[in-house]
C-alpha cells in the first residue's frame, strides 16, 4: 500500500491489523453490553491475537510449504498465507482456558466476540485479495480477476497460460467471495441476537454459517493435489463439516444444557 524508501505498509498486514482492532473495539463494547467488564474482553483479545495469527499461519504452511524456499518467510506474516480454521481452532483452544481462569462463562464470551470473528473474516480476505493470495480457479465469468505476476495467483495464472497457449487467465476472486460473506454473516448475527437466548446459539450460528460459506467458496478456490485429503475435500471442507456440526449442537442442545453455562457478570 505504501513503500517509500525504508518505510513500508503492506496490504495484508493492514488490513489484519484492521481486522484485530476494530473486532477488538466491538468485542469490549458489546462486552460492557452485557455487563462483563471491558477489560477482560481486551485481555483476552491478546491471547485471541496470537492463537489466531499462529495457528492460521501454521495450518497454510503446513500445505503450502513448497511456497517457502526460505524459512525465515514463514514469519513474514505482512505477505499473507493463513488458513482459516487453524486460527479459529487455536483461539477457541485459548479462550476456553481463559475463561475457566478468569471464572467466565464462556459460552457467553464467545457470543460476544461471534460478530468480531465474522468481521476479522470479511476484513482479512481483502487484504488476501490485495496480496494476491487464497485464489480461485480459472473461470469465464465476466467479475473474474487478472493478476499481476509478482504475486502468488499472477504467478500460477502465468504458468498456467503458458501451458495452454493463452495470453491471460482469469480466476475467480474467492477472497472477495469470502469477503462478502463476511459481511453477511455479521448482519445476520446482529440481527438474530435479538431473538436467541441461548448462550452459544450466537457462536454456534457463526459456526454453520461460516463453515457453510467456506464449504461452497472451496469449490472455486484453487488448491494443491496434496490440499485434498479425502474424496476430494480439501482439509478446510474437512474442518467445516466439524464446525457445522458443533454449531449445530450450539444451536439445538437441551433446555437442561442452559444452566450448566449461565451467565456470569464480573
């Protein structure tokens, strides 16, 4: 975004840095919301932050490690590469034990941060957009996108258009399909807090709806042979089949099941 002489600003750091304060600053407003003291909701984002910015990165590494002819490049989170899942997976890992030191409830804290967790989504995936990775497959459609060769899906675009005789190849922006999900699922989550009580019916509904979203955008996503594991799912498809079915459970356990995560205020 910028570069001036020693100083510069890359698109996927920002917008992930973007994405980390303002979830944050909705995270402790919605906390004081529901009476839990600001505070603890700024603590526990820290621990968020680094379960997520290394579980995300670690899970893309680790199939996409032929992209790292220098190790060091693993650390060079600004030039994007993260999935996902690793970081949602890691975060939840780390909130439960916050919140069990803290004597939170966490069902309620997850609820509070469902729609900071949608927003991180719809912000980050521009910056994946920006850089040029998490790509999509080759496609006719008129939105479909040309990108530079000095990023990831230029590069594979190129190569690819070499092989069939080709002069471009445009591929899908499933960045920006992730992007608008995003969106769309933080309204939807605004929306129907108003009629759920359950706590964790919130988390759990972020849960199906994203877990759906990112099933379908796979299918247009581009992906390494070693990235499918089964039947033709790639392993993010794998992770959201488990997602769905732990939000569902959120969303339909028992009445009884309610006073075993009653809300506490602190």
């Amino acid at each position: 975004m910028i570069d001036v002489g020693w100083f510069q600003i890359r698109s996927y750091g920002f917008m992930l840095a973007l994405s980390f304060l303002l979830g944050i600053y909705l995270g402790a407003w919605r906390a004081k919301r529901a009476g839990i003291k600001p505070q603890l909701m700024l603590d526990l984002s820290v621990f968020i932050i680094l379960a997520a910015v290394i579980g995300s990165r670690l899970l893309y590494v680790l199939f996409h490690f032929d992209e790292y002819s220098n190790p060091l490049q693993v650390f060079a989170l600004w030039e994007g590469g993260a999935t996902f899942y690793g970081g949602l997976v890691l975060a939840i890992i780390v909130s439960v034990a916050f919140a069990r030191r803290k004597n939170l409830p966490f069902l309620q804290i997850a609820d509070i941060m469902a729609p900071s967790i949608a927003l991180g989504m719809a912000l980050t995936r521009v910056g994946c957009f920006l850089s040029g990775c998490c790509f999509g497959t080759p496609t006719g459609a008129p939105w479909g996108v040309v990108f530079p060769d000095s990023c990831p899906a230029g590069y594979a675009a190129s190569n690819a258009a070499l092989s069939l005789g080709v002069d471009v190849i445009h591929l899908h922006p499933t960045q920006l399909y992730s992007s608008l999900y995003g969106v769309v699922i933080v309204a939807i989550l605004l929306l129907a807090e108003r009629g759920i009580k359950k706590p964790g019916a919130l988390f759990g509904l972020l849960l199906v709806l994203s877990a759906a979203a990112r099933f379908i955008v796979d299918y247009f996503r581009f992906y390494e042979d070693n990235a499918r594991v089964i039947s033709g799912l790639t392993l993010s498809q794998i992770l959201a089949i488990g997602m769905a079915i732990l939000g569902a459970y959120l969303l339909w356990r028992r009445a009884s099941d309610n006073g075993k995560s009653g809300a506490k205020k602190s």
